[in-house]
C-alpha cells in the first residue's frame, strides 16, 4: 500500500510539473521567458552588431521589430493595456522624454559607470549613445581654407559651396541649428540669430532634400562642407575616406542621447533588465566604440581611430527643457529668416 501511494504521489508531481511548463495555449513556457521582444528604429548595422551579442551571451531570444521612432511610439500607445514590447531600443532621448507612462522605472547597474550628463536622471531612460553635430569637410575642395567652427563657414571662399538640411523637416539639421545658436551667443540672442542669416547667405540658400544627402553630396564632391552629424560622417573614417575630414565645432559641439526603455508591463521583465544592462556593459559600449560609429557613453569605453575622443572636443550641453518648449518657436524665427535672405 505504501509504495502504491508513493508511487501515486510521483505520479501527481510529474503532472503537476508538466503543467507549469505549458501556458493557456500549449506552448513551452521556458521557451517563452527565455524571449525578449525588441522595438527599434536603430540602423541594422547597430542590432545586427549587438542583438547577437546579447543572444549569445545570455541565451535569450530576440524578437525584433524595426520602425521609426515615432511609429513605435504610437505602437506602445495602442498596446498599452496589453504591450507586446519589452523593450524600445533606440530613439532620441527628446522624443522619448515625452512619454514616461509608458515605460518601467529602471536604472542599470551600469549606470556609475557612464559619463556625467549622460546618466539614467529620469529613472526610465537609459542613455547608451550619443550623437553630435559636425562638420564634414572634402578636403580634396577646401585645399588651404581653414574650417575649425562655425566662423570658418562664413569664409567668402566658401559662398554657394556648403550645404544642409532642412530644420523644418530633419532632425538632424534641427539639432545643428540650436547646437550653432548655443555656440553662437544663446537661443535668444541676436548675435547667433544674425549668424544663422549670414550662414544662409553664404549658403546662397541652399537646401538638401534630406540629412543623408548632405553627407553624401560632400564625399562625392558636390561641396566643400556640409552640416551633418557624426555617425554617418565616422562612416566614411571607419571605411577609410582619405579625403574628408570630421571638425567638431571649436565654439562647442552638443552631443544628444539615445535611450534604450523598459515597456511598462512587460511580459519578460527580467529579461528586459538584462537587455538594459547588456547595451550599457562595457563589452557592448566598446564594440559599439570600434566596430560602429555610434558615439558610446562609458567612461572606460575604448574608441577606434575614427572616433575622436570627447576630451578632445569642446562640447556643449544643450538646454533640453528650453528646446522642447520653444521648437516652433526657433522654427518659426529660422523660416522667417530663411524665407526673407532666399526671396
């Protein structure tokens, strides 16, 4: 009798555990929580770099879903009574601002480790990278004309030979215009406002159709300088481009952050913690520092040659809460005055 009831009682345990290992609709629930699902508009050089990374070193699944930003956004929003997403991975640290109801406090164990001004401060958003506005230079064009800032771009020598983008429609170049007028003098100042009209001027009002003709119409020779950002103009450093050369603004360049967060609610919590912590280890910080050209944010980072390092720029720091709250406001004056040095 007694080894009846033992045997019965095995019997009850093996059921019971092979109860807990399938969820409601039959599938393997250690399969399940060993998954994470990404949300990302990051290039595919970044999540074909790191996501493998982290799969390998923890063993997790990645499910991956790429959009822009603001496209996932409202994503997260309509998923908000029930999110798919544990992680949003990428986006500027401006747009994201916007929307703490959608994401989990959580700062990384990491976090000590990342430069001042680039900490977890609003408990839900991770800066992992950053990218500053830059000067990118065809050197083959400029010969002797000395380009270290913004002061150099209103050189007579360089009249109708620089281009940009549109601040109304880039962000990108948005970025450049408050990164100059910080430099220049202040937000509100007239002495930047009179330097973004002679810049126009001496642009003769030329606009690119986007950020990523700016860049290219340098390297292939079209103009002198453009007013980019430093990401794609490290590309063509890390691809070996002898002929163009990245200047970080002497009067100061802003370097903006991108945020990795935790979706409020979470299916895979833990899992989402982990992914957190990975993007901020230095493993990651320093592939991302000599295989790519996103800018990393660990102090202990080591950077490959295309990158120069940040004690070797004059950076600035914008003022987030001002630029929010005045976009239109900066828009409005820079198409004003556009408009009227264009006519």
């Amino acid at each position: 009798m007694k080894k009846f009831v033992s045997m019965l009682l095995v019997f009850v345990v093996l059921l019971t555990l092979a109860a807990c290992g399938k969820s409601d609709d039959g599938s393997d629930k250690g399969e399940e929580e060993n998954k994470l699902v990404v949300y990302s508009p990051n290039s595919e050089n970044m999540v074909n770099l790191l996501i493998p990374m982290f799969e390998q070193e923890t063993g997790i699944k990645v499910e991956l879903i790429s959009a822009g930003t603001g496209e996932l956004i409202k994503r997260l929003q309509s998923e908000k009574d029930n999110p798919y997403a544990d992680i949003l991975f990428g986006g500027s640290k401006a747009q994201v601002l916007n929307y703490p109801d959608l994401f989990e406090k959580y700062v990384s164990k990491n976090d000590e480790y990342m430069l001042e001004g680039h900490k977890n401060v609003d408990g839900f958003l991770t800066p992992y990278v950053a990218d500053g506005s830059v000067l990118l230079v065809n050197t083959d064009l400029a010969g002797d004309i000395e380009i270290n800032g913004y002061k150099d771009l209103l050189n007579p020598k360089l009249k109708g030979k620089i281009i940009g983008a549109d601040p109304l429609s880039s962000s990108s170049a948005f970025a450049h215009l408050t990164n100059m007028l910080l430099a220049m003098g202040g937000y509100e100042s007239d002495e930047a406002w009179d330097y973004v009209k002679q810049l126009i001027t001496n642009m003769e009002g030329k606009v690119a159709s986007g950020s990523q003709a700016v860049h290219k119409s340098v390297a292939d020779g079209e103009y002198v300088v453009g007013l980019t950002y430093e990401d794609p103009a490290a590309s063509y450093l890390l691809d070996g481009a002898k002929n163009l050369k990245v200047v970080y603004m002497e009067e100061g360049t802003v370097f903006l952050d991108a945020g990795v967060e935790i979706v409020k609610g979470a299916k895979h919590l833990e899992n989402a913690k982990k992914f957190v912590d990975f993007v901020t280890s230095k493993e990651a910080q320093d592939a991302l520092g000599q295989q790519l050209t996103n800018r990393p944010l660990r102090k202990d980072v080591t950077l490959g040659d295309h990158m120069k390092p940040l004690d070797q720029i004059h950076v600035i720091y914008e003022d987030e809460e001002y630029v929010k709250n005045n976009r239109d406001k900066i828009l409005e004056k820079y198409q004003e005055i556009y408009t009227d040095v264009a006519q």
